[in-house]
C-alpha cells in the first residue's frame, strides 16, 4: 500500500479550480457579448417601421379632426344664414319672387314665384333698413361664385355663407302674396326655401347636403 500523496491531490484540485475559472469567464464574456451588425440592422428596421406606423396614424388622427372641424364650421355657416333669413321673411310682408328679376318697389309690390332665385320682402320694423333708400331686403342666388347673398335697400350684395361651402343649387317657392285680410282665403303668404352644395375647402370631407324649410308670414298684410 503506497502512501497518500498530498502533493499530487493538491496539483489536481487546482487544475479542477483554474478549469471552472475558465469557464467562468468564458460564460461572463458571452453574456456581456454587443450586438452583431446584423442583429443592430434588424433592430434598426424594427424600430423605423413601428415609428412610420405611429407617425401615420398621428397624421390620420389630425386630418380627421381637420376634417370633422371644418365641416362643422361650414354647417354651423348654412344653418345661421337660413335662420337668418327665415326669420327676416317670417316678420316680413310684400313677398317678391322671381327667376332673377330684382324690385325695389313699394309695400303694394308682390309676386308669387315657382323656383325662383331672388326674393325680397319689405320689413316688418325698421331696426335693418333704418337709413336706407327703401325698406326691402333682398336673398339671391349667386351661381358664378355658389353663395347666398343678402342685400337691404337698394346697397350693395353681401355673401352669406362662407367660402366654405359651394351652393349648388338654390330656389324660393312663394305663393299666396296677394292675400289680404279681408279676403275670402285667409292663407298666409309662405315662402320655401331649397338649398343644395356641398362642403369644399382645406381639409374637406366632399360631403354633399340639401336642406329645405317653409316660413310662413307672422301677421298678415
């Protein structure tokens, strides 16, 4: 029986150590290892077509708001230059309607109209054409440039809607103008108003609209 060697079990016990030690840092090196050109590459190409595809749906999201805005604001135009007009006619007399014809003329003048393009009616107050030559407010439509214009006493046209907004197509149906108190059929003098275009400008939808509204005289002649 040999003897137990101390010498040659240390020998072996520190190969054993400098072997994990190796190891050890081989596997501390590849953990903290960078990335290749093409891993990076990759990455890059990852990351460019998340940003294009959120920087798309910003700008999707903004001209939809764009979009929405202006055709509110152009409908919001429409609906305040009927409602002007309604209420002016509704406390009005005198209708005058015809396919383009303008009057100035006095509280007796009145014509009933089928389609018409122009009408005016004298006011009911003063509080509009307080100064002017002549009581009549005036409403046409104005093809060349697709506005409702407005006009009191004998000044100058005004636009009524905006830029925004393309009337395509616009008339007046007016009748029972020459009825009187005192005759035997009491229907008042109405008045109807088409109104077709469509909502153009930056940012428009293209969207298309028609919109109608009867007014019937307050009190009559």
């Amino acid at each position: 029986m040999t003897g137990f060697n101390f010498q040659t079990l240390y020998s072996r016990l520190r190969k054993i150590t400098l072997l994990f030690s190796v190891q050890k840092r081989a596997a501390t090196q590849e953990s903290n290892r960078g990335f290749s050109l093409i891993e990076l590459l990759v990455s890059m190409a990852l990351f460019t077509v998340v940003l294009t595809m959120g920087v798309g749906a910003l700008m999707v999201l903004i001209n939809a708001n764009a979009k929405a805005q202006n055709t509110q604001e152009s409908v919001s135009n429409i609906q305040f230059a009927l409602d002007s007009m309604a209420r002016e006619i509704r406390t009005g007399f005198a209708y005058y309607c015809s396919g383009g014809t303008e009057t100035t003329g006095d509280i007796t003048t009145h014509q009933d109209c089928n389609k018409g393009t122009y009408l005016s009616i004298i006011e009911g107050g003063k509080s509009l054409t307080d100064g002017a030559d002549n009581r009549r407010i005036a409403y046409r439509y104005n093809s060349t440039d697709g506005s409702i214009e407005r006009k009191v006493g004998s000044g100058s046209w005004v636009r009524l809607t905006n830029p925004t907004i393309n009337v395509t197509a616009m008339h007046f149906n007016v009748s029972n103008t020459a009825n009187k108190e005192d005759d035997a059929n009491l229907f008042q003098p109405n008045a109807t108003i088409f109104i077709e275009g469509e909502v153009v400008g930056v940012g428009s939808t293209g969207s298309s609209f028609m919109i109608q509204t009867t007014v019937t005289k307050r009190v009559l002649d």
